[in-house]
C-alpha cells in the first residue's frame, strides 16, 4: 500500500466523523519511504473536548481498513518539541468543511 492508497481508504472515516477537523500523515508514509513493515502515523485535529476513546475508536478503525499498525496522535497532546519533529514533514491529506 502506497500513501495515496493510505490516503483515499482513510478519507471516507475521516468524512464520518464529527471531532477529526484536519489529519496529516507523517513518519515514513510521509516522506513516500514506507517499507511492508511500516505503520502508519497520523497526526490530528480534534474539536475540544474530544476524549481518549474517540481517538482509540479511530485508530482502530483505520487499522481495519488500512490492514497495518496505525499510531493517532492529537497535535493538541503533543510536546512542543515533537510537534517542532513533525510539522516539517507533515503532508495534511483531510481538513473538516
């Protein structure tokens, strides 16, 4: 699976939801460097509010549907000094209308 694979099998869950309002691959499917064994890094936008299940309901979901270890992390959670890591490489595939 190649990241615009990854990309259009996760659109139609993000267009389901009502909590994801952007979502960025980043890590190996990002830089197009994916190997059989990677996973699948997603970072999120979330409306306030939004708890730990909603994001675990997520990942699981995706990883149905994508067949592969998917890590969900929220930019509201995260340090800023991985967040300074990611937003370089990020590559936002999905944004709430």
């Amino acid at each position: 699976m190649d990241r615009e694979e990854v990309i259009q099998a996760a659109l139609p869950l993000l267009q389901q939801t009502d909590f994801v309002l952007r979502a960025a691959l980043f890590g190996s499917f990002a830089r197009a460097r994916q190997t059989k064994a990677s996973d699948v890094d997603v970072l999120v936008d979330v409306r306030p509010g939004t708890g730990l299940f909603a994001l675990e309901e997520l990942r699981l979901s995706l990883e149905r549907i994508l067949g592969r270890h998917v890590d969900v992390v929220s930019r509201q959670g995260l340090k800023p000094r991985l967040l300074q890591h990611i937003m370089p490489e990020q590559l936002i595939f999905y944004e709430q209308r």
